[in-house]
C-alpha cells in the first residue's frame, strides 16, 4: 500500500480527528503545536507513517487518499506533503 497524503478539503478544516487515532504520532500539526493557527492544513509525516489506515475513514471531509487513491486533480498534493517534510 502507497503513503497516505492529506488533499484539497482538509484546507481549512484542520478536523485534528486524524491525529487523535495515529499510533506513531505522523499528522502535523497537532492542536498544542506551534504553527497550528497559521496553517492552512494537516501533512502526514511520510518518514513516519506506517500506512495503517487508522486516518482514513474518520477524516469527516474525505481528505486522505494513498497515492494509489488519490483523484488526478488532487494529486499535485503528493508534492505539496512531501515538500512539507523536506
């Protein structure tokens, strides 16, 4: 299974759901971190996500597609997760 990546309807809903049923802590940034207010959306850590899949069907807007998933329109956000992290 490919990297999960966080796409186009998690900008400005920032729901945090996600980050809560992560086991290794990938989705950044968390509510108590720096950057949260500022940021326009969530990124999965793509060296510390272990593609267990937790995130996917309790994100409420459907935002989180693996790089197999994820709908051509949407998919320059496999950059934009990378870059993040870069």
């Amino acid at each position: 299974m490919g990297m999960y990546i966080i796409a186009e309807p998690c900008i400005g809903t920032k729901d945090t759901a996600c980050v809560e049923v992560c086991p290794v802590d990938c989705i950044h940034p968390k509510k108590d971190e720096d950057g949260f207010a500022e940021a326009t959306m969530l990124y999965i850590d793509p060296n510390t996500c272990i593609q267990c899949g937790n995130c996917e069907p309790v994100c409420p807007v459907k935002a989180i597609f693996t790089e197999e998933t994820i709908p051509e329109k949407w998919a320059h956000y496999l950059k934009i997760n990378a870059d993040h992290y870069a």
